[in-house]
C-alpha cells in the first residue's frame, strides 16, 4: 500500500477563494469589509515570516489588514491597551496577537483581554469552554485554527466520521485538546494520547485516524499505524539530514506510507489550512456581529 496524500495546500486555495467570495458579498450587499488585526510584540523571525503571510493573504482575500509591530520593551500594560483599543475598534473582527510574547508578558492575560468575539485564534477560555460543553448557534466558539483546518482536511477526505475511532497524540491547549473535542462533536470515539502513554504504538494502532501533534520529529512510526488509517501530521520540525536543513512531521512519512490509507504531507499538508482557517474566524466573526447566518464555505 501506498498513502494517498491529501494536499492540504491545494485545499486551502480553494478555501481562500470561498472566502473571497464571501466578503465580496458582504462588501456588496452590507457595506462591510472584514477587518483582522495582528500584534506582533519584538522581533522573533518566525514570527515576522508568520505575520507578513497572514498580512499578505487577509488582502488578498479581500479584508483589511490591520499590523501593529510593538518593540520587545513593550509592557504588559501597553500590550493589554491596545487589546482593548482594537477589541473597541468597529473595523476590528478579528483580533491575533502573535505568540510567544516576551517572557516578561503573561500570554494568557493577553489572549483572555481580548473579546471572545474577535478571538480569532481561538484560544479564550470562553471559546474553550463553548467548545468543550459543544455550545452551538449564537454561543458557538470560535475554533482554533490548526484543529479547523485539520478537521475541514478528514472530512473532506472521509466525509461522515461517526463512530470512527481516532487518536489524537498531543494535550496542547492549542491543537491536542480542542482536536479530541472536534472530533468528540463529529461523533468520533476519541482518545488523548501523548508522550508519556502507555503502549502508545498499540494505542495509535487501534485509530482509523491519528493525529499527531506532539511535537517531537517522526515519533510515531509507519507500523504503528493501523492498515488504512488516516494520518494527519500536525507536526513541523526542523532537523539536519545528510548535511541538510529540512522539515519533517510528527510521523515518519516514509514507513508511514506503507500502511496508511492516506496522509498529509510536511511541508505543504495542515500547515497551510491555519492561515486558511484564520480567515475563516475572522469571516464567522464578521458575519455574526451582522446577525447573519456563517458561510458554507465548503460546498461543492
């Protein structure tokens, strides 16, 4: 067997473009252009290279694009001020700051001043809680993006995913914990696995769908992997190989090729979905202050 790779770039592409559609309509029929702001605090390179793309593909959809660059020496003080200048800001629907934040700043005051309506990361505890208690309508949370985009990716892929059994490799408040509790609502039977399981291989062996984000280059390996399942590799990582500088997942693609049914790539599978699903929040944010229905962006 060889896995099929589900290209998450290509899908993201399309997303974008449901997503320009969608603000040209709201621009046509409302008068309003969704704006997404983002803070970046210092000058960490990663960060600069995340922000620069987020800028650029938010315009090109057709929203604002709203940058503040802050030095390193910014205070909590100041940070949480101009959280609350843009949380009062009605050209605003989405608020990010970029993380990490200087370590003399508390992150998680910053992520809980901003309004849990433009937590376009999705990361306040009132968007976790409604995630958690499976809130839906007008008290439905805003998802975090990484989890979004790797959802949007297995039910493209699988279409119905009830009683499908899967595993989820990480307990991060950013992808493992909000991913089990997507998958708990699309009525998977779900286990939280992570680096200190026991018999992880036979835990992950069990799974229809693994997703892996733990954080640790190829960690779970191809015979790990249950003959057919799907596998989506959350994980980024920057390792030397053969004097080379290069990216891998949290699976080892190569042996996990051999027994998956199919796969996400590193670079070029979920990574791109979380720009995509950044936009997404930010569009839902929009047409909710406007009282109207969300999008379906993932018609055919």
């Amino acid at each position: 067997m060889s896995a099929q790779i589900i290209d998450g770039k290509a899908f993201a592409a399309k997303l974008r473009g449901r997503i320009s559609e969608e603000v040209a309509k709201l621009k046509n029929d409302h008068g309003m252009t969704p704006g997404l702001a983002v803070v970046l605090v210092g000058e960490d390179p990663a960060s600069k290279v995340y922000v620069s793309s987020k800028g650029k593909m938010t315009k090109e959809v057709g929203m604002n694009s709203y940058e503040y660059k802050m030095p390193a020496e910014t205070t909590q003080e100041e940070l949480l001020a101009k959280v609350e200048e843009l949380n009062n800001d009605e050209n605003v629907h989405g608020i990010l700051v970029q993380l990490p934040v200087p370590k003399h700043i508390d992150d998680h005051a910053i992520i809980n001043a901003i309004s849990p309506e433009k937590d376009v990361d999705g990361f306040h505890v009132i968007n976790s809680g409604r995630l958690a208690t499976g809130a839906t309508g007008a008290q439905a949370p805003l998802v975090p993006c990484t989890p979004l985009g790797s959802l949007m990716l297995l039910k493209d892929h699988l279409g119905d995913l009830s009683g499908l059994n899967a595993v989820v490799v990480g307990r991060s408040n950013i992808v493992g914990k909000p991913m089990s509790q997507l998958l708990l609502g699309e009525s998977c039977t779900v286990t939280t696995a992570h680096s200190r399981t026991k018999d992880l291989p036979e835990v992950v062996g069990r799974a229809d769908i693994v997703v892996a984000a733990v954080g640790r280059p190829e960690m779970v390996k191809g015979e790990w992997i249950k003959e057919g399942a799907t596998v989506i590799d959350v994980g980024i990582n920057r390792i030397e190989r053969d004097g080379k500088n290069i990216l891998v997942g949290d699976v080892d693609t190569a042996s996990a090729m051999e027994r998956a049914g199919a796969i996400t790539p590193v670079p070029g599978g979920v990574g791109p979905m979380t720009i995509a699903c950044l936009l997404v929040n930010t569009l839902t944010a929009a047409t909710r202050k406007l009282g109207l229905p969300q999008p379906d962006l993932l018609g055919k």
